[in-house]
C-alpha cells in the first residue's frame, strides 16, 4: 500500500505532539516527587506555593519568586492543618466578626480566623519584627501615638428603604378588626361553639400580623372601632417608612430607638422617628430584615414608594477601643504598633469587633493604657519589615 507524503506528515506532528504532551506530564510527575506536599505538624500549620511546590513555610506569607500567596497545607488525615479558630469573619468587610459560623448578606461563608493568622505571642507577627526609631526620627517622619481606653461606642447604621404602600398589612389589619367585631356581636350567644368559632379567626388574624411583623403591643393597640390605616395606601399625614438592614446589623436593631429619615426628593428636610417594629424573619433573597417607623408628614409630601436613607444611632455601651488610624489591614491580618519605652515598637496583630468610627471594637491582642502608633503606619510598618527581613538573612538587628 503507497504511503502519500501528505498523510505521513500529519502521522509525524502527531506523533511529535504527543511526545511534547508526555515529556510535560512526566516533569510535573518529577517535581510533585522530588517536592511532596509537606505533612502540617501539629500547633502549626504548613504552607507552600501553589506554583513552586519547593517553597515551603510554616508560617503565612508569599512565596519569594512569584509573589503568589502560600496555602495552607492539609494534614494527612485530610482535615485542616491544627490550629484553633478563633472567630469568623466577614468575607467582605474584614471589621464585622460572630464567634460561630455565619453566612453573609449574600449568602457566602464567613471566613475562619485561625491563631496562625492572627500570630502568636505579642509581637510575634510573621514578616515584622520589633524595632527602635530615635526620637528625631520619630519627629521627622511624623509619630503620633494614642492610649487604648475603654470608651462609649456607637454604631452608625445606614440603611435604604422607601415609603410604604402595603396593601398586604392594610388587609390583615382590616380582617383582624372585622374578626374583633364579629367576637363582640355574639359576646351575649349561649353557643360555646360560636364563641370559640369566633375566637380561633381572631387568633388566625392576629397571627397573620405577627408574620407582617406587628408586635403583640402593635396588635393590642389596634381597636375595632379606629379607623383603617389609609396611610398604607395613599400619602397623608403620616407615613410609614420600611427600611432594609443587612443581616450582619441585625443584631443591633430592636424597636424604639431612634431613627432619622432623609429622602432625595426633600433636599435639606429629615424626619426624625423611633423603630416601630422589627420583622421576624430575613428577606431570603436580599438577606435583610425589614424596620418599620412611622413618620408624621403634616405637609403630605413624602408619596408612597419614595426612596429614603434611614440612619439608626445604636450604642454599644463601654468597650475597650483603639482608634481606627491606628490599624493596619494586611490582608491576612490586622496589626497594630505598640510602643514600648526607649523608642521601640512592637508589631501586634489584634482582633477587631465592631466598627465604630473614628475607633474600633477590640476583642483581643491589646489592653487597656498601651498605646499605639496612630500616624506614619506605612513607614513604620516599611521599617519593621526591614528589620525582619534582615534578621532572616543573619544581618544583626541594628543593621
């Protein structure tokens, strides 16, 4: 059988390609074997790079020829390496934390937060190590320290919301009205089956306010006899306003606290009111929880389904706080500059709870009457890094 040139040339780049493949296959298979995945030894976690498996620490950081961040290694038993998590926290906004496992507004993961991340001992902080800065140094790049204290806390929350139209609410407290008039008319009937005919639709209305998120005091409030709450229809007098806060805020909201209304429609104009009550249950789509206030409009100029910015002060009583400038967010962790006498400082990570501008929230890694460094965070956070890195390469620390 004649072999046509054309036909035995595809034959060879086949065969040329499929070497090429195989060569690669078996230098991957090399270095996976001449660089096996590290075993985690216990109380401490290994990491390695995820592109160049030589690359092995037991400590956070980056690998020194890409620059990629080192991954945590799992144990044989393939469970994580052994360290124990301390808090959760927020995928997105690294301030906000729970001591157990949560999910986000959006339905994500909150992040484990191990003892490796945040360091060991005090100022044992992987990459930085402690330093001394003279005080015309200090003078000249612009050091400002502050005490950490104990102090009144309070959260601003910001959350979005409109002028209701619920025709929903405005049926169920009709039909409850109705059911209490229907019990009134037979209060003098013989029939026991009448009397608690009518008391279960009562009970079956009440219940259906409670899942619109009327409180037990809301419902008592609501005679028979008043009026039905046009306002859920059409502008009036007053108004009532349904604000959206995010779960990880929750928490923090419960009725009668004040709260203050802006609409962008009404430049310059705020509505100030109290949280008359709070839903039940999340919204499970937008992950939220729905306020209610009400709002007195003598003007009747805030219309059903305008959009409006509520602004919710909620104290957080005496906490221990650090201030906010003081904090440097590395990604991995959160540190902050101790000074400790003689001009020397002492990189500390810290765990933070809530944001409460200009401070924030301590949980842990700092106590009351240390002070920290406030101002030129980067230059000192430079020269500690400096100063590690350095030490790694067995240059003496004063160097």
């Amino acid at each position: 059988m004649t072999a046509y040139p054309g036909r035995r040339g595809r034959r060879g780049r086949l065969v040329a390609v499929a070497a090429v493949i195989g060569l690669a296959v078996a230098a991957v298979l090399a270095t996976r074997a001449r660089f096996p995945r590290p075993p985690a030894v216990r109380g401490h976690a290994a990491y390695q790079c995820a592109m160049h498996p030589e690359i092995v620490s037991h400590e956070a950081g980056t690998c020194p020829i890409c620059g990629m961040k080192l991954q945590r290694v799992e144990a044989d038993g393939g469970g994580p390496a052994d360290a124990k998590i301390l808090f959760y926290r927020h995928p997105m906004r690294p301030d906000v934390t729970s001591p157990t496992p949560a999910k986000d507004e959006m339905g994500m993961d909150y992040v484990p937060v191990r003892e490796d991340d945040v360091g060991g001992p005090a100022g044992d902080v992987p990459g930085h190590a402690p330093f001394a800065l003279s005080p015309a140094r200090q003078q000249l790049i612009g050091v400002t320290r502050a005490r950490v204290e104990r102090r009144a806390l309070a959260v601003e929350i910001r959350a979005v919301g409109k002028v209701a139209r619920d025709p929903q609410l405005y049926q169920a407290i009709v039909e409850y009205r109705e059911a209490l008039r229907a019990r009134g008319q037979i209060k003098d009937s013989p029939w026991l089956e009448a009397h608690e005919g009518a008391q279960a639709i009562v009970r079956a209305a009440a219940l259906r306010l409670r899942q619109q998120g009327l409180s037990e005091e809301q419902i008592g409030a609501i005679g028979r006899d008043a009026p039905n709450p046009t306002n859920l229809l059409l502008p009036g007098a007053s108004v009532w306003i349904y604000a959206q806060v995010y779960e990880y805020e929750s928490e923090l909201v419960h009725p009668g606290q004040e709260m203050v209304v802006t609409a962008l429609s009404l430049p310059g104009r705020s509505f100030a009111t109290r949280i008359a009550a709070v839903d039940p249950m999340l919204d499970v789509t937008s992950r939220t929880l729905r306020v209610r206030a009400l709002v007195e409009t003598p003007e009747g100029n805030l219309r059903p389904e305008t959009f409006v910015e509520a602004r919710i002060q909620v104290p957080l009583g005496e906490q221990l706080a650090v201030p906010r400038d003081a904090v440097l967010d590395t990604g991995a962790r959160q540190i902050v500059f101790v000074v400790k006498g003689a001009g020397s400082f002492e990189p500390r990570a810290v765990q933070l709870g809530r944001d409460a501008p200009p401070y924030a929230e301590v949980l842990g890694g700092l106590t009351a009457g240390e002070e920290v460094v406030t101002s030129a965070n980067f230059l000192i956070d430079s020269e500690s890094r400096f100063r590690a890195a350095l030490a790694a390469f067995g240059a003496p620390p004063g160097h």
